[in-house]
C-alpha cells in the first residue's frame, strides 16, 4: 500500500509508526508542541496519514500519556523481580518509578499534564491502573506478611505515590540541590517512606 505522498508502509504498523514518531519527538525536544503534520512527516506518510487513528492531536497525546504508564508499568514489575524482601521490593519500585521519570522527564509530565487529556482517559485507564496496582500489590503483601501496618491500602498507596511522584519532578527540575536536602536526598526520603509504613 502506499501513501498519496508515494512513500510505502505497512497498513498495520501506521499506528505504531505514528505513536514511535511521536514518542521519539517528545524524548528529543523535550515538549510536545509539535503537530500532527510534523509527526506524519516524522514516520514518513502523508500529512492525512494521522487522522486515521487519532481524530486529533489531543487523542495521540492521550495514548503517549496511556503508553508512559505503560512503560512505567514494565520497568517497575522488572525492578521488584528476583529475590528481594517486601521492603525491598517497595524501595526497589520507588526508585524504578523515579528513574523512569529522570530518564524521560517531558514523557513523563506530559503523562500528569492536562494536555493529556481528561483524566478518566488516561489516570483511570487500564494502562495507568495496572501500574498503581504493582503498588497496591506491594502493600497488600506488606501487610500480610507483617512487614507494614496494616491500614487502609488507597491511604497507604496515596501516601507512597505522593512522596515518589515529587520526589521525581523534584529530580526533573534539578531541584534535589545538596544545599538543601543532603547529598542523598532519594534514599534518605525512600527510607523515611519506609519507616512510616513499618
């Protein structure tokens, strides 16, 4: 199949392609202000190519904020995998999710900003909910195996998503200064989330 521009792809593979291309604007510019137009151009089809799949640029930003969690959502089950303690499990996740947000600061805040859409689109996605459920697994076993007090679990993962999330735009915008908060502001926070929840 080919474009009206002449350039070949793959019918299947166009959303995928345009999701990619979209991505890999938002990690190089550290923005999203681009358009539909300049992300067509980007994976290489016509500038109609887009409006296939996303009616407009609101819908693509809403499935990048969709597949950040989902990234997330990988790198924090990879991170709590082998032969950790529950604590360590929870310490291990904490860090996992502030690393992701370093390493992909503009995905990251798009993945909490308006632009993303209404928040049942994306917060209350499956996606964004299997991820706060690595959490809330976390802290069930935690209290059954003793390890936490046991309280009511949506109070306790509201309490550890807070801290990691500031924590994270804390870390995006170099505001974890020595000056003010030690030279290992991440472990020292991590540990006090921890002894809050023993």
């Amino acid at each position: 199949m080919t474009e009206s521009n002449g350039q070949p792809y793959h019918h299947g593979d166009l959303r995928r392609a345009l999701i990619e291309a979209a991505l890999g604007m938002v990690q190089e510019d550290k923005s999203w202000q681009f358009t539909l137009r300049e992300v067509a151009r980007r994976a290489g089809v016509s500038h109609t190519a887009p409006y296939r799949h996303f009616p407009d640029k609101a819908a693509l930003l809403a499935e990048l904020a969709r597949v950040g969690f989902e990234k997330m959502g990988e790198q924090l089950a990879a991170a709590i995998e082998g032969n950790l303690s529950i604590k360590e499990q929870l310490i291990a996740a904490a860090k996992a999710y502030i690393e992701f947000g370093t390493a992909n600061p503009a995905l990251y805040t798009l993945m909490f900003s308006a632009d993303a859409g209404e928040k049942e689109e994306v917060h209350l996605h499956e996606r964004a909910m299997a991820t706060l459920n690595v959490l809330i697994t976390l802290l069930k076993r935690g209290q059954e195996q003793g390890a936490f007090k046991v309280r009511p679990i949506q109070g306790h993962a509201a309490a550890c998503w807070s801290q990691v999330h500031g924590l994270t735009m804390l870390a995006i915008n170099g505001l974890l200064l020595p000056e003010k908060v030690g030279e290992n502001p991440v472990e020292s926070a991590l540990a006090t989330l921890l002894e809050g929840l023993v």
